[in-house]
C-alpha cells in the first residue's frame, strides 16, 4: 500500500530535529531505520503530517564500552551491534538477543532507539533495557533527562517519551565477567516476533550461590517485565535442576498474558516457564 501524504525534513543537528518535533506538535514523528513506522504508516495505523529523519545526525549511531557500562546511541542499528566483537564480553546477553531480532534485511536498518521507542511488548531491545536496569537518555524542548527503563514502557506502543523528545542513547551498567546468563525466546518462523521470551542474569557468590538475579519478560504482558518472584527463587540458591523448575514455575505464575491469533493465555503462561527453566540451565551450565 502506499503511504499517506507526509512533509519530511532531515535536520544535520539534535537541537533542530528537537524544533521540529516540538513545532509539530503530536503531529511530527521521528524516523530511525522506518522498519516499524513505515508499515505502520503503511497500514494507517499512523499518518504522522511530518517526519524528521535522524539520519544525518551521526553522533547518535555509536557503541561507546567504558569501566561504567556500554552506551547506545539511539541510531546504533542491530547490524552494529552483531558485528562489534567487543560486546562478546561486555554485554553478551545483548548480542545474545540481537541475534534474535527479526530479519537479515530488517537487523541492517533498524535501531535500538526506534525499538524502544516503538515499544511493542514481544521486541527484544526493550526487555534487555527493562531486565538490565538500563537508563534511556532523551532530549527535547525542555532539555535532556535520564529515565529509568523500568518507568518508560507503560502500554503497547506507548511511553514516558513526550511528543517533542528524541531517545539519544541507551545505557546499560557494567557487566562483570564471572556473571552467568542466557536468553530464550520462542516463536513460530525464526526472525519473527517473540511469542514469548526471557532474558535472565545472576552473580555467583564464594560459596557458589545466586545473588543479583534479574528475570526478565517479552511477549505475555503490555510490556516487558521484570519477574521478582523467579528471581526470589534464584537469589541465595545454588542454581540447579531444582532451582531452575522453581524459578520457570514462579515465572508461569506471575504473568497474566492475553489470549490472542498466535496463542492462549495458557499456552504463554506454560511457555515461559519452560523458557526460564531452560535458560536458566543453560546460564548455570
Ligand atoms: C517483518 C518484521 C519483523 C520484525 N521482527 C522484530 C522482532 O522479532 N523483534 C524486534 O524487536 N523487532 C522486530 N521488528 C521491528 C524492528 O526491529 C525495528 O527495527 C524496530 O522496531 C525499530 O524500528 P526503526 O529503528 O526502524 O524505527 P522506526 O520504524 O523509524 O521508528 C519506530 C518508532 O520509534 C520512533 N522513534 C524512532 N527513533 C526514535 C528516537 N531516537 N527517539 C524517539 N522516537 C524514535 C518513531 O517515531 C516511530 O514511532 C520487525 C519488523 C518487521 C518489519
């Protein structure tokens, strides 16, 4: 289908895309890779009257790994992500999940911001922000704040992001070498979306117990999620066969998906479970 009548403006700065968006009031929308809200505008599911292409703006697609953590720019695309080796070790759950994303085609245009911003709840950039504490960095007509990922997805496609600011990076804290940590996920075509996922990290203690956990969620709520009673069941144990059937049970239990054209809610609810005892095998072995 061919898409609405729209303007379009490429700015070379942040503080002139930032004018444009504010000028356009709710009716300007930024455009990264297009791999979401092309079809959408395709579709009429939006028909922005501006677009304001961040393509120019250089500064905004780079990997920058520091003794603090590893920062996206908003216009790192998934192809980026995938061919830097230095993410092997400084943020392997990442990768692990980017592998994940969609299509060849699609991986080589799209971005991290675009998938945060767009914020549907199976995508898999949102859940690694939600399970690793990420803070999302943005910036508009009132100037730049920091927003916790864990307070910026609030519904399906909606966020904490105002009309008039643009994500300009994504941190996520520091990753120790020694962490263990897996990422599942389940769908029907490889490449398609999630039907659901999990994306999972804990620290060994001395004594070789669990501490730190952090269980995330895709695909079996309105938006990714972290699971406090799976990560109860790992914290202070010694993760084993036993530990990761508690945690995949604990899992089940504590998501309330919708019933919709690709599964029941009990099918989802029973598949996560599976996919946290699975990675959590994977991560201790
Ligand atoms: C067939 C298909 C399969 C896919 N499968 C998956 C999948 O399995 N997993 C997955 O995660 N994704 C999947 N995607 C989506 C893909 O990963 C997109 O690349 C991703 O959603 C981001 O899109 P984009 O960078 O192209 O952003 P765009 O499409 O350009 O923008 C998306 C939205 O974000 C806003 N936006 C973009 N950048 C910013 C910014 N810096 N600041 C503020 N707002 C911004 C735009 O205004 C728009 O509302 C799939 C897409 C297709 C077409």
């Amino acid at each position: 289908m061919k898409l609405p009548a729209f303007e379009y403006a490429c700015p070379a700065t942040l503080a002139e895309a930032v004018a444009l968006l504010a000028a356009g009031g709710g009716d300007a929308k930024v455009l990264a890779g297009g791999q979401s809200l092309v079809p959408m505008m395709a579709f009429r599911v939006a028909s922005p009257a501006l677009l304001v292409d961040l393509r120019k703006l250089a500064d905004l697609r780079r990997i920058e790994i520091t003794d603090a953590g590893v920062r996206l720019g908003a216009m790192t695309r998934w192809r980026d992500i995938e061919d830097d080796a230095r993410l092997d070790a400084a943020h392997p759950l990442l990768k692990a999940a980017v592998a994940e994303v969609a299509h060849y085609q699609i991986r080589n245009r799209g971005t991290v911001g675009g998938s945060i911003a767009h914020a549907d709840p199976a995508a898999e950039m949102p859940g690694i922000a939600v399970t690793c504490d990420a803070e999302i960095a943005v910036v508009g007509r009132a100037g730049p704040r920091v927003i916790d990922a864990g307070d910026f997805f609030i519904a399906p496609l909606t966020t904490a992001l105002a009309a008039d600011e643009i994500i300009v990076e994504i941190r996520l804290p520091a990753w120790p070498a020694a962490r263990r940590w897996a990422f599942k996920e389940f769908s029907r075509r490889r490449g398609d979306f999630a039907m659901a996922g999990t994306a999972l990290f804990y620290d060994v203690d001395g004594g070789g117990r669990a501490h730190n956990a952090h269980v995330g969620a895709i695909g079996v709520g309105d938006r990714p999620q972290r699971l406090a009673a799976a990560e109860a069941a790992i914290n202070g144990a010694a993760v084993d066969m036993v530990t990761s059937e508690r945690a995949g049970a604990a899992a089940s239990a504590a998501v309330t998906p919708q019933n919709d054209i690709h599964a029941s809610a009990a099918y989802r609810k029973a598949l996560l479970g599976t996919l946290v005892e699975r990675a959590l095998q994977s991560a201790c072995a």
